[in-house]
C-alpha cells in the first residue's frame, strides 16, 4: 500500500472510531468500586448496567432530575420539571462526603436562599435512596449483604472476633 | 438502773458527790457514778442492749461492705431510684421529728413561755441529735461522702434547693449545739460557755427559726424538681414547701412527747421531779401546738388539690392511699388530741402522739419513696439498705440514751452553793 | 425574761446575720432568673425518626468516641431491642451506654419505629439547676457538661432529670460518677464538629446545626410532608426546649414511642421558683418577726422592770 493509501486508511479508522455506531455507551456502563466507608466496610461492587436494568432506564428512580429526566414527585416538579442533564450526574458530585465539615457546614446554612440545606451526604445519600427500592423488591438491606465488614469494622461494632463473651444472668450494680 | 437506785445509788446530778466534798471525775461522771464493774452489770443485765448487740452483729460488716464494695453492693439504688432508706427515712423522715429543738427554743425564750422549760432541753437534744444522724445517714448515702464540704469551699452552686439544705443542716447543728452547751457546761462544771450562750440565746433561737423553716421546707422543695415523678397529690410545686414546714411543727411535738414518754417509761430514775410532775400538763400544752399545726396543715393539703384541679384524682387507687394516709396521719392524730385537751388526759395525748409520729413517717416515705415513680414499677429497697438503716438508727437511740442518762437534760443540774 | 438590752440585741443579731449571710446566695440566682431561651448560636440535633433504621452504629461510634467499656453484646446484635428491664421497660442509657437505640412496634405501622435516645442538653437543664456543687454547665455550643470532680454523689440530678438520662457508677466504691451523653463536647463540639453518633449514622437520621436553624428547617419538612411526620417537634419547647428535637412518622406519635408528652414547656426550675422565692422572704421577714413576737410576749416583764424600777 502507498503512504497516501495508508493515511487515508487511518483516517477512515480514526473516522469509524469517532462514530456514533462505535462510541462507547454512556460512560457509566461499568461496575463502580463504592468504597468511602473503607475504614469500617470494604467496597461496594455497584453493579450500574443491572440497575438501569433494573429501573427499565429510568434515570429519575436514582438519579432524581440530574440525568435530565423529570421528576413524578410533585414537591420536586415544582421546581424541576425541566431540569436538564448535568455534565456529572453521579451521586458524588452533588452529596459532598463530609457534610458536617465546617466548610460544608458554611454552605449549607449560609447561603441565603438555599432551598436544599439539609442535603445528605454522600453516605446518607446512598442508603436512603437504596434502601427503600432494595426493601420492596427484595434486594439486600442488610448492612453486610452490600460490604463486607473490615477487621477495624469489626472491632469498632464489637462484633465477629471482638464479641464480647456471653454474660450470665444476674444484676450488675445499680443496672436494674 | 432501776434496781441500783432502789438499793440506794444517787444519780449524778451535781459537781459534787453526795453528802461529800469530793467531785465527781469524769470517768465517774461518764460511768453514771457506777464502778466500771457495776455499769457493765447493768449494761448486760438489760434486755434492750441484746437486741442492740444483734443489730450491730449483722449491720456493722453490712456497712463496712457499704463503704468497701459501694452502693451498688448495698441497695436497690438504681438509674431509675437513686434514692433509696437511707435519705428517705434519715433524712426525710429523721429531720422532720428533730423539729423540736427549734419549736422548744422558740417556746420558752422567744415566747417566753417558761413553763415549757422542763421539757425544753429534751426537745433541744431531740433535735440535735436527730440533725445529727441525718447527717450520718447522708454520708452512708453520698458516693463521695468525702466530699461532704464540697458545696461549702470548693464548688457552689447556690441556685439549687439541696445547697441550702446542706449549708442549713451545717449552720443549724452549729446553732443547736450551742444551745445544748448550758447542759454540756454544768455537767463539766464549766461557767464561761454557759454564760455566753445564755448571752446570744435570743440571737440563737431567732437564726434557728429562721434555718429550721427554709430547711424543712427545702426537703419538701427537692421534689418540686421531679414533677412528674411524684404522684400529683403528694406534689404541689406551689406548697410544697408549706407541706412539708408545716407538718415538721407537729412532727416535732409529737416526737417530743413520744420521747419524753419513753424516757418516763424507761429512764425514770433519771428523771427528777420537777420533769415528771409538769410532764402531764406540759404534754397537754404541745398537745395544742400540735393540733394547731395539724388543722393548719390539712387545710393547706387540700387548698393544694383544689389549687390543682386534683378532685378526680381521689377516686384512683392512689388516692384511696392518700386519702387513708391523711385519715391516719392527720385526722386520727387531730380528733385524738382534741379529745385529749377537751378531757385533760395526758395518756390521750401521747397515743395521738404516737400516730402522728406514724403519720409523718408514711408522708415522707410516700413522697420519697412510694409514690415516687409512680408512674413506673415500684422498687422495694434491699434487705442490705434496711439492716444499714436499722444499726444507724440503733446507734441514734443508743447515743440518745447515753445523752439523757448523763447530762442534765431530764433533771436539774443541782447548782452547787460553793 | 432577761432583759432585751442593746448589748444582747446586738449579739443577738450577729448570731442571725450569719444564718442570713450563709443563705443569701440561694436568693441571688433566683430573682436574675428568667427564661433563659439559650446560647443565640448553640448548636443542636434534629433527630428525624423517620429514617432510623436501627442499625446501632450510633451506639458503636459513641462507644469508641467516650472510650466507654466493652458492651454486654455486640452492636450488631439486634436482640436488645427485645431486652426488657424492671417494670417491662426497654433499654435507657447506662453507665456503659450514653446512648441507646430503641425499637417500638407501633399498632398500624408496617415498619416498627426506631429511636435514638440521650441527653437531651436542655437549654435550662433540671440537672444544671438542682446540682448544689455546681457540677453542671451549659456551654455556649449547647452541650451541657459535667464535671466529675467536684461531685459529691448526692445524685439529685437524677431525680431531677425529667427524661431519665443521667447513670451512676453504683458499682464504685472509691469514684463513683454519673455518666451522660456530653455531645462529644471534649473531643468534637468545641472544635465545631459534630458529635461522634451524628457522623456515623448511614441514614444521616440526624441533622447538626444551630438550633435555631434546625427549627426552621423541621417545621418546613413537616410543612412540605404533612403526611408524613407528625406536626409537633419535640424539644422545641418542651421543659423550656431542648438541643437534641425529633420529628417522627405520622403513624407513630411521640406518645407510643417511648416520648413523654406531658412534660409542658417550663423548665424545670420553674417549678421550683416558688420555693427560691421564699427563701428570702423568710430570711428578711423572720427576724424582725419574731423579735417583734419575743417583745410582745414579753411586754409584761418590761412593764414589770419599769414600774420597779421607777
């Protein structure tokens, strides 16, 4: 093949790869390593393509309005009927980790006119809007059947190896 | 005793021995003029002391466990109850019945009735010794009893009730003793004390009203801070304190009169004449204190059901307890005294007396103890904590007897012509 | 009588003086009383019992946080919610336990209801107010402290508590102390942080911030819910508002779940006012009273040493 051939072959590549038939799917279509609790719990293995699954590609189910589906629930509709799609609608960038940081605190209470002050955070954000769903169709709630307990964890809730002996019966001073 | 003095023993009752001019020594004094051979004769010889010697057998180690294995070990105090016998009776119940030493004070030297003074030095030790064993019985209840003084030198914290409690009890023993110094001084031949007490009486008895009121009424006062503790017709934030100040005067009395009747009754030989012959008419006359105080006190605890609206409550179980606890300790006692000052019967009296006595009793008790959680399951304080309660108590008996037996509180101290 | 002569007056008013003088500090705090209300920038917890979902890792984060002693079972262990103390009450704090996570099944309720119970650091505290050592404080972060060092163990704070919150080590014999939440005062609030439970929470059950602003924010969540949570935050005003307030679910009022509703809004030293207030009456009216009295009775007396004296 001629150099003329060649470079017109990779850019016909470079073309195919650009094309909306061979880009990947939205970027989310992975399992994501949910591990900010990794001094109590390992990981959580979050399973994404099962759950859009799951919510018959229902973004709103999770995501509420960020991946620009409208909201059902009319205190939110309000507001978001038209919402658009953000740039990053993963859980992360809106429900801040450490929300009892003082600058996060400052945010929160501070800015006047705030309607969402009491946002969860990262943590909280996870279990209420995993819990209910998981609750009523059968998926796990348990607080180990999502992650695993570390050694620390284990220690810090006096559980597993650190369990505390059986007691026999009877009074302990002043403890009735 | 009684057999010595009917085969001829003196009592001690002056500086000088009888029909010689040696004095008593204090040993002597102590030893009731006895030789230390005849007085432990008497001591074993009376049946009174075999109790007490069993009482202290099993309670000296309970409180020695107190003190080494702590409260836990010893009673039912728990998160719920943390106040068990040891302040619901030594001091809520102990400290209303001491209330003769103010009462008797004010008699004879505010009132200047004189005609009390026979009785007045036994209301005196009365009181003090009652405060005093209040205040043992709070240091078998406090969990630091070390730091007994805290309230006074090291941490204040004078908006609450038990801080004037604590700095009253204090002042007031101090107030008490010095009124019991006369006595003290002419048994050991002092003259200056005696003196200077007799000097400030007036100053004494005023600072003893004064401290006798807001204490007596504090105790009541502790538990307006449980309002919703104490059942509703023991409670009243309003008169609380009324209650318990008010019913402290005829406690008082009436303990004074149940004590000077033991004391005829047990301690005759130490009692003179000038005790026994006006006993009858000076109990008559606490009698009519006492009925005052009475009428007084069952109109205020029912102007506090009505200030709260509580009628309904009588018709529950727990109002059929109040409504006996107050036929028990304030009509019986009230109709009997009436009865007894309309038919001059001393004997009257003391039985009156003797149920008011009970009647006080069950109102601390209730307020502290019974009715207290009611709304919660009722907690029966552990046989530790009443053995403890009992030898203590042995202990004020034995101390008081040991008081009446030796300083002139019974007789008259005869004044030597020197 | 003997005589009442100015020598013996004075003496005697000296003696009077120092009752008055002991006592005269029980009056000062009472009369600069008022209702207090609180720090104006205290923080509180707004407990939403809603989201509870008694997991207890509240209680395993206050373990460690107050270095306090090995439990009795493990925190993962739910079968303390059917533990039962005397009077077939359920679990309260202990020595060993500032807090404590409670079930209730509520007849009508699907889901039990869970709820965390602790000092409630009362902006006026019955501990604070009825404690004679002043062993108490109130901090101007809201959490209200105590100080084991001066206490004398007269547990009158228990009796006082109207929530039932304080414990003692019964079982000391040398050191006996009462043990409470202290909203992580030493180790956390002082440095603007939240108490150790508030952060361990998965469900964010609790939200920490200035009481004021915590108000506002349950009153409009039960504005925006009306059908979810009842429409009453406890702790607001109950015995003169608490820093710790909860809302709960419409279908489990506070009074099933272990709340007592009858509290009122005074606080606590309220009730004892009444008494406070005596005190210096008696201490002002009582001796010129009573001298008053001791010249009555003895009128005829100084009638007598007159006429003998003329």
């Amino acid at each position: 093949m001629g150099i003329k051939k060649r470079k017109l072959l990779g850019l016909a590549l470079m073309a195919a790869m650009v094309s909306p038939w061979s880009l990947p799917g939205p970027a989310s279509a992975e399992v994501f390593e949910l591990d900010g609790m990794k001094n109590l719990y390992e990981g959580v293995s979050f399973d994404h393509d099962m759950h859009i699954e799951a919510t018959g590609e229902n973004c709103t189910e999770c995501h509420h309005h960020t991946a620009g589906t409208a909201p059902t629930d009319p205190l939110c509709v309000t507001c978001h009927a038209k919402s658009p799609e953000i740039d990053n609608p993963s859980c992360k960038s809106c429900h801040v980790k450490d929300v009892f940081a003082a600058e996060n605190m400052k945010k929160s209470w501070d800015t006047p006119l705030l309607h969402h002050r009491d946002k969860p955070g990262l943590k909280a954000a996870y279990h209420q809007n995993c819990l209910g769903c998981h609750e009523e169709n059968g998926a796990p709630t348990g607080c180990t059947d999502c992650h695993a307990m570390t050694d620390a964890g284990e220690k810090f809730y006096n559980t597993g190896k650190y369990a505390p002996e059986p007691k026999t019966s009877g009074h302990g001073g002043g403890n009735h | 005793m009684k057999s010595f003095v009917a085969q001829g023993l003196r009592p001690v009752d002056s500086l000088m021995k009888p029909e010689s001019t040696t004095e008593w020594t204090l040993k002597e004094k102590l030893l009731l003029g006895l030789s230390p051979g005849d007085y432990l004769k008497q001591l074993v010889r009376n049946p009174f002391n075999w109790i007490f010697a069993i009482i202290y057998a099993i309670g000296v180690p309970v409180i020695l466990g107190r003190f080494y294995y702590g409260l836990g070990w010893a009673t039912h105090g728990s998160y719920d109850y943390p106040w068990g016998l040891f302040l619901g009776w030594g001091l809520f119940c102990m400290v209303p019945l001491s209330a003769s030493g103010f009462m008797l004070g004010t008699t004879v030297e505010l009132f200047g009735r004189k005609d009390f003074k026979p009785i007045e030095r036994l209301g005196l030790l009365n009181g003090l010794l009652g405060y005093l064993f209040a205040v043992v019985f709070l240091q078998a209840d406090l969990g630091q009893p070390w730091r007994l003084i805290y309230p006074m030198v090291v941490s204040l914290g004078p908006a609450a009730v038990l801080f004037l409690v604590a700095w009253h009890v204090a002042t007031y023993l101090s107030v008490q003793v010095a009124e019991l110094v006369p006595a003290a001084s002419e048994m050991m031949g002092w003259k200056a004390p005696k003196k200077f007490v007799k000097s400030i009486v007036l100053g004494l008895t005023v600072a003893g009203i004064i401290l006798s009121t807001l204490h007596q009424g504090a105790l009541g006062a502790l538990f307006t801070y449980a309002p919703g503790k104490v059942h509703p017709l023991w409670y009243s934030y309003s008169f609380q304190w009324f209650h318990f100040f008010c019913s402290s005067i005829f406690a008082g009395l009436s303990m004074l009169i149940v004590v000077s009747t033991l004391s005829k009754g047990f301690l005759k030989w130490r009692c003179d004449s000038n005790f026994l012959d006006s006993l009858d008419r000076i109990t008559l006359g606490l009698a009519k204190g006492a009925s005052l105080a009475l009428i007084t006190y069952l109109i205020i605890k029912l102007t506090a059901i009505a200030h709260d609206n509580e009628w309904a409550l009588l018709f529950t179980g727990w109002g059929q307890w109040y409504i006996f606890e107050i036929c028990l300790g304030v009509l019986l006692p009230l109709f009997l005294y009436t009865v007894a000052i309309r038919n001059q019967s001393a004997k009257i009296a003391r039985f009156a007396a003797l149920i008011a006595v009970v009647g006080i009793l069950l109102n601390r008790l209730n307020t502290a103890l019974i009715t207290f959680n009611w709304q919660m399951y009722q907690e029966i304080p552990h046989w530790r904590e009443v053995t403890i309660t009992i030898t203590i108590y042995a202990t004020y008996i034995l101390v008081y007897r040991a008081c009446l037996c030796r300083l002139p509180i019974l007789f008259t101290w005869k004044a030597d012509a020197k | 009588m003997k005589k009442l002569n100015r020598r013996s007056f004075l003496k005697g008013g000296l003696a009077s003086s120092v009752a008055v003088a002991a006592a005269v500090g029980s009056a000062k705090k009472a009369d600069a009383a008022g209702d207090f209300g609180g720090y104006p920038d205290s923080m509180g917890v707004l407990v939403d019992m809603t989201k509870c979902i008694g997991c207890r890792t509240c209680e395993a984060a206050c373990n460690k946080e107050q270095s306090l002693p090995e439990p009795d079972k493990a925190f993962d262990d739910m079968s303390v919610f059917e533990e039962r103390r005397h009077g077939g009450l359920p679990r309260r704090t202990t020595e060993k336990a500032y807090t404590v996570v409670n079930k209730y099944e509520v007849e009508g309720r699907e889901h039990p209801l869970f709820r965390k119970f602790q000092c409630n650091h009362c902006q006026e505290p019955a501990c604070l107010t009825s404690c004679f050592v002043n062993a108490y404080t109130k901090t101007p972060e809201g959490a209200v402290i105590y100080d084991p060092k001066v206490c004398v163990g007269c547990r009158t704070c228990m009796i006082a508590c109207p929530f039932y919150v304080p414990a003692y080590t019964f079982s000391s014999a040398t050191n006996p102390v009462i043990k409470k939440c202290i909203m992580c005062y030493d180790t956390r609030l002082k440095f603007g942080r939240p108490p150790a439970c508030v952060e361990s929470c998965p469900q964010q059950v609790m939200t920490f911030g200035k009481r004021k602003d915590l108000i506002e924010l349950a009153h409009r969540n039960i504005e925006s819910h009306p059908d979810k949570y009842v429409d009453h935050v406890y702790g607001e005003h109950e015995v003169g508002g608490t820093s710790w307030m909860y809302m709960t679910a419409v279908d489990a009022p506070f009074e099933e779940i272990g709340f007592d509703v009858h509290l009122g809004k005074q606080p606590i030293i309220n009730y004892v006012k009444d008494f406070l207030a005596m005190v210096p009456m008696v201490l002002t009216i009582w001796p010129a009273l009573f001298t008053g009295f001791h010249l009555l009775a003895t009128r005829k007396d100084a009638k007598k040493n007159d006429e003998s004296a003329s």
